[in-house]
C-alpha cells in the first residue's frame, strides 16, 4: 500500500526519489518523506502530498547521491510528521532530536512490534512515533558493528509479518540495503554510472531504468556504486539465473493525466481501448489463451474456486453466473481474507482463481499460498500486471492489459478482469463440451464489439450528471440488482462509499420485502440495473415495492424492457441489450454516477480518505 524509492547514484538522487514517489503516491499519501547521506543523515517529511514535499526538499537544499523515500498509507499511528517515514534510530542516550545513524522506510506490518519495542526501550532506546516500522531502524541499530548488510540480515531473522524495507547507514555513504518478505520490492540496475534503485514498483523507476530485478519472498540485496548483491533469506548468495534482469517497460506517460480531470474519469474512459488490448490476439477460444499445459489442467479439473477481494471480488461474483451457467462447472467465490481463517473442504480437483489487478494483493496471495498447502496444485490469475507474484506463483495467468490504474476506485481493472473471465468460461465450456462452433463464434463477436458498445454507453455521462446532482445531496443509497447483475449493483454501491462517502448497500432486488424494504423513503434513493433478461418482469415487481412506499428510483434500463420515466422514476435508457456480457456495459454508468457525485460533493476523487490503491497489507 506504501511506495518506496531509493538508491545509489554519483549524481543527486533527491529529484529521482521525489519524482518516484509521484508516481507511487495512489499506494498512500497520508504522508511521505525523503532521506539522505549528506555529511551524516538529513530528511524532509510532510503529511501534505508529494508535490509539497518536493518544494520542501528544494527550499531545504536537500541533495545526495544516496537515499530513500516514501509514500504512506496510515497503519500504527495517524498521518501525523513524527509518524511519517523515514524514520531515524538515534541509539541510546542520543537527545531527541539529534542526527540520526539508521534510516529506514518499511512497507508492511510487523506484528511483534509491541515484544521489540519493549526489549528495545530496557535497552534504552526512545521511540519518537506510533509506528512499527521505528522499531526495525532501532533493532538494526543495535545489531550493527559496521557493516549494515549484516545488521539488516540479522534484523529480519527477528521480524513477524511482512515487509519491504530499504535502509542506510550515516557511516557507510554510497550505500543502501533492502529486504522483503510479503510486500513486493524491485531493483533497478541503472544506466548511468553504477547506479541502482530499490522501488515498490518498477513504475516508480520509469524513465530512470528499464532494467528490472524482481526481488523474491526473503531476500535480501546490498546496493553500492557499481555493482549489487543479492542473497536468500540464509544469506546464500543468489546469481544472475537465480535472479535475472528484465526489460520492463513502464511507460512514465501512462500515469499522466492529459486532458482529464482526474484520472478516475480518464481511467473510465479508456475502457474501450483497455477492452481492445486486453482481447487483442485473441482469434478463437482455446485453452492455451491461459497458459502452456492449460488443456491438460481444465481436463483435470472439476469445479472452480475464486479468491478475490473488493472490486475484483465484485468480478469473481460476477463469473460464477457464467461459469455455472455457460461452462457447467460448480462454482464458489470467497473472500480471500476470510478463506484462509476458516476451515474449508479442500478438493484436489478445483482450479483455484485469483483475481487481483497489481498481483501483489497480500490477502488474496496469502489465500492461494493457503489453497496450495492444502493440496489444490492447480491455479490460474486473471492479474494486469504480468510480472507479480500472483503471476509467478500461479501455474496458468491470463494477463489483462488495462494498463496503469492511478485512481484508487477501479474501473478498467475491472471490466478487463470480466473479459478475461468470461475468456476463461468459454475455454472451460470448449474443455467440457459445453460450448459448440456456433455459440463460440456468436460469443467472440460480441465480445469483439465490446469497445464499440463502451464508447456508446459513455456517450450517456449527460444523462448520469443529472443523476448525480441528485445524489450529491443525499446520505444513503440502495442498490438492486438480479442475477448475474447483482455483483453489479454490489460494484455501484462501493464505488459511491468510496469515492463520495454516501453511505451505500446493494442487493438482490428479490430480498427487498425481507428487510431492506424498511429503509425505503424518498429520502433514500434506489438504482435499479434493469437489463432485458428473464428476471425482468420479477424486478418490475421489486420496482413497484419501491415506489408504492415512496422510494424515488434510478434505472439503467435496456431499451426494450418497455420501462419509462414517471413520477418518482428516473431512466437511462441503455444503447443495446448485451446478453451474458451485458454486466461489463451496465457497470459503466455506476462508475460515471460515483464520479460525477463525488465531483458535486468536492470530495477527492482519486484519493479518497483512509484508502489506498494496492493493499499490500493484511
């Protein structure tokens, strides 16, 4: 959730780190701070954003070769300057205050913190912040004897739960060491001079290097002018094959904003391109679309199970309607932070899916470690980011090609995670003989059209900014939706909490008389997602609930469902009606209503309070 950039270079680093964190800033911005060697250790931190931080650091003179900085998503402590990172270790007896010895910025959470804190304090050792993370830059204090690579490998060996750390100390210049351990870190091997880079992200280090080492769950890497060391969690040292440079190519302009407001409205607005490229290259249904040795798998399989959270659960919902209904094959789709803590029937049997747009998602990773050790070996990822962990420890993948998603509430990450799961129904419908020449070629037409469908659904944003005029005055909405299209109304409502914070529940329109009908007032405004399907007649029903207790609603309609604005209904009439695809079209308007709410509420869009983009945490 946290962004780390740091390095070694023989120029000034201080606009490389700043400019990374940029870059990073969706993975936190309560605070962020910058270090340095300068004839001894200096810093700047700020609970405003980036952009701020960048003029203190310019007004300060802060300049040097080596350093480190951070991005923070609040976890021990409140977005406060003495909780915010890089944090110092003064030692024993130092004033408070006083220069530092060991700097450190950590990503993670370190769950013996309380046990180190209190062995560290009888040894006399102050605490100035809340954090756990000053607790590792005192332990690596205390540990050290001249060489910070050791006192750092010693650290670790202590540590419990999960991190991404870079460190340096004031007596050896030049120098920066880094770990990691459930919280993903990458080098960057420089092109000027010797340099190198530790960051979060490679997108961090765009325009800097394209020369990427993805770090593995343990090590541990030692970072001076000229040349790098990488060792395992034994301190074995790990070669060029162990862990090869890559060529990654992580276009800095893709985080740019150009024309739009925020990048939440541009990242809407590219889902037609963000569909094209994710479909491009696929020219009929086959199995290998997943992976080499996918045929041999789904033959091996007989039911599916779907470890996502949030958004991307939202998508996982979503396919068990297709799965069941088109593949055939029993479904189930679970929360991946509850999974884990529950005893659950593993079957060798099940293909276990993740969902994740960054593939560094902890809860969802920590699930599918959980699945694996209860022996269910095959696993595929429907994962943008093709170099993850979640792509390199699934055995299949299926890499979507939203491209970069700044803004914090998903949208093109998740209509691309709906095409390649649909993808994914088929090639299991093809495997099980459930899916003939015809239906396939029907299937792969529709989904071709996709982006023409998109760019005639966005041409409705008129017709929601109406909507949200109304919405930005109210403190509670409901959400309902039918079959495959109540994930959709689940996916609605989270995206007004949590960009507009108005207080929003979505449900299967059918329980409505089963409690939520109580809440029901014109005070209380209901979207209804009213597709031409076989549930339609029942949802009409649903609707006259609404209104006969007063309730004011909100249709998405498709346009031959016959359903017309009145008193105390409000239309949008969609441009076609999409079958079994239809879920990808209607969630677009949602996203536009959220938006376009927040918009007349001034909240902040993109950065809404309390979240990040990429929960790297549990």
């Amino acid at each position: 959730m946290c962004g780390i950039v740091a390095g070694v270079s023989g120029r000034d680093i201080v606009p490389v780190l700043v400019q990374g964190l940029q870059r990073l800033e969706y993975r936190g911005y309560d605070s962020c701070g910058v270090a340095v060697h300068s004839g001894g250790l200096k810093r700047a931190r700020s609970v405003a954003r980036v952009a701020e931080l960048g003029q203190q650091v310019q007004t300060e003179g802060i300049a040097s070769g080596t350093g480190i900085a951070h991005t923070r998503w609040a976890t021990h402590g409140a977005p406060a300057v003495h909780n915010a990172h890089p944090h110092f270790s003064h030692g024993p007896g130092a004033a408070s205050g006083s220069a530092g010895r060991v700097a450190l910025v950590h990503n993670g959470i370190i769950e013996n913190h309380d046990e180190l804190r209190a062995a560290l304090q009888a040894r006399g050792y102050v605490f100035e912040s809340q954090t756990d993370t000053e607790v590792i830059a005192h332990l690596i204090d205390s540990l050290y004897d001249g060489d910070v690579f050791a006192a750092l490998q010693a650290a670790v060996k202590q540590l419990h739960g999960a991190y991404a750390l870079a460190v340096f100390h004031k007596d050896e210049p030049h120098r920066v060491v880094g770990a990691r351990a459930g919280s993903p870190l990458v080098l960057g091997v420089g092109a000027e001079g010797g340099e190198h880079f530790l960051a979060s992200d490679a997108m961090a280090l765009a325009g800097v290097t394209d020369q990427i080492v993805y770090l593995e769950e343990g090590d541990l890497v030692d970072l001076q002018m000229g040349r790098y060391w990488i060792a395992d969690g034994e301190g074995r040292s790990l070669g060029a094959a162990q862990r090869p440079v890559r060529t990654v190519h992580a276009h800095s302009g893709a985080a740019e904003l150009g024309p739009y407001r925020h990048y939440m409205q541009k990242e809407i607005f590219e889902q037609p391109r963000a569909i094209a490229d994710t479909l491009e290259g696929v020219a009929g249904v086959t199995p290998e679309l997943f992976g080499d040795g996918a045929y041999r798998v789904f033959k091996d399989i007989d039911r599916v199970l779907i470890l996502a959270c949030g958004t991307s659960y939202y998508s996982g919902c979503t396919a068990k309607y297709w799965l069941e209904a088109i593949a055939r094959i029993p479904t189930q789709v679970e929360v991946a932070s509850e999974y884990r803590y529950r005893t659950s029937v593993p079957d060798p049997r099940t293909l276990v899916v993740t969902i994740s747009q960054s593939g560094e998602t902890a809860d969802t990773l920590a699930a599918l470690r959980h699945a694996q050790g209860l022996g269910m070996k095959h696993t595929l990822t429907i994962c943008n980011v093709s170099t993850s962990a979640m792509v390199r420890e699934c055995e299949l993948a299926y890499i979507t090609r939203a491209g970069v998603e700044i803004g914090v509430a998903s949208t093109k990450a998740f209509t691309t995670q709906l095409a390649g799961l649909f993808l994914l129904t088929l090639a299991l419908a093809q495997v099980r003989g459930h899916l003939s020449d015809e239906q396939e070629a029907e299937h792969l037409k529709s989904m071709r059209h996709l982006p023409v469908a998109l760019q005639a659904v966005l041409a409705l944003e008129p017709q929601v900014i109406s909507w949200a005029e109304d919405f930005a005055r109210m403190d509670n909405a409901l959400f309902l939706g039918r079959g495959l299209h109540y994930p959709i109304a689940l996916e609605g409502a989270l995206k007004l909490k949590e960009i507009s914070y108005i207080h929003a529940e979505a449900y299967p329109a059918g329980e409505l008389k089963h409690g939520p009908l109580a809440l029901v007032t014109a005070a209380m405004p209901v979207v209804t997602v009213a597709p031409n399907d076989a549930l339609l007649e029942k949802l009409k029903s649903n609707m006259q609930e609404v209104r006969a207790r007063g309730g004011v609603l909100y249709v998405l309609a498709d346009a031959d469902t016959r359903i017309t604005s009145s008193e105390g209904i409000y239309v949008i009439r969609m441009p076609e009606h999409y079958g079994a695809l239809s879920p990808i079209l209607h969630v677009v308007p949602l996203q536009l209503l959220a938006y376009h709410t927040a918009l007349a509420k001034g909240t902040d869009v993109d950065k809404p309070r309390n979240l990040a983009k990429s929960v790297t945490v549990e």
